[in-house]
C-alpha cells in the first residue's frame, strides 16, 4: 500500500514562503528573540484571517502587514517599552541592532551596512518603518503603501522625508570615505 504525501494547506505554504522574511523584519524592530515570538502571533493572525482574505493584494504583502501592525502595537506598547528599560546594555549589544562597528574583524561592507541600519534605528517609527520595508526588504512603493495601510502619494512623501532625515543623521555621525578599493566605508563621527 503505497502512502501518499498530503499536499501542503495554503496557509502552509504561505507560512514557508514568508516566515524567514517575516522573522528578518520584526528583528530589526524588537530583536531576534522577540521576533520569534511576535512571528507566532503574526501567523496565528494570518491562519485565522486566511479564510477572509480578499486577495486584494498580494498574499506576501499582506502578511506584511500584519507584521507591520503587530511591530508597531508591540512597540508602542508599556509592557514592552518597560522591559527593554530594564535591560543591561550589553544585551541590547548583544542583538547586533546597537553594537558598535568592529573595525579589524568585520569586512567593511558589513560595517558600513550596520552602521547604517544603527542609523536607521534612531528614526521616528514611521520613518524607520518604510526604510525598512522599501530599502531592507525591497517592496515597490504600491506594496509598501499597502502593507502601511495609506495612499501611494503619501508612501513616496513619507520615504522622501525619511530618506532625507537618515541623510542628516549620516552627514552629523559619519564621514563617508572611499578605500583603496574604491568601497564606501563609514568612520563614526566622535562625539564631544
């Protein structure tokens, strides 16, 4: 008698397509061990919200947005907010999300790629929100104003506003140079 394999659910399939992204993304809003744990419940949602979904958008990019709003209700929530209070400062180093360059130990590209994302950390949330999704993740700007839930025109401002405040951010804290082998590297900026 022969065994046949059960052909995967939907919900399965999307799962595998999307989790690695899902969990990229929410780490760079509340780090690698909460990701875990805000992905469960991002695809808790998207199983119980599967059988209503109107296919107005792409099954991906809504996925991304259920993550979107769960990052966000997370963050903004007290509970949250009081236990990264709590937390020694060597933890949060210890995420990568706030450690500082190591310059003889990391290839540059690497370097000037944290330095960048650290940059991108200190923007307001919305701002940091839409960097994430159209520069880190690569969403068009139709996705990326689906996932946010407003209005393509409002998606291009708000990126525009983003861009130019992490512009600022970088020409304050950093000195771009180019080495030898014509590679954009960031030398940190001391501060007084």
């Amino acid at each position: 008698m022969t065994v046949m394999a059960s052909q995967p659910t939907p919900f399965e399939t999307l799962e595998a397509a999307t989790r690695p992204k899902v969990l990229s993304y929410l780490s760079r809003f509340v780090g690698p061990t909460e990701a875990e744990d805000l992905a469960q419940e991002v695809f808790l949602k998207v199983h119980q919200g599967l059988g209503g979904y109107r296919g107005e958008a792409k099954p991906a990019t809504w996925v991304f947005q259920v993550a979107t709003h769960a990052a966000l209700d997370r963050l903004k929530s007290a509970s949250y907010r009081a236990s990264r209070a709590q937390l020694p400062e060597t933890v949060l180093d210890s995420t990568g999300l706030h450690a500082a360059p190591d310059h003889g130990q990391e290839p540059l590209k690497e370097e000037m790629c944290r330095c960048i994302r650290d940059l991108v950390d200190t923007l307001p949330l919305d701002y940091r929100t839409i960097i994430y999704l159209s520069e880190l993740k690569e969403l068009r700007i139709g996705e990326v104003a689906e996932v946010l839930g407003i209005s393509p025109g409002s998606a291009k401002m708000r990126l525009h506003r983003a861009r130019r405040m992490l512009r600022a951010q970088m020409e304050q804290d950093c000195r771009i140079l180019l080495d030898e082998q014509a590679e954009l590297q960031c030398d940190r900026k001391e501060r007084p």
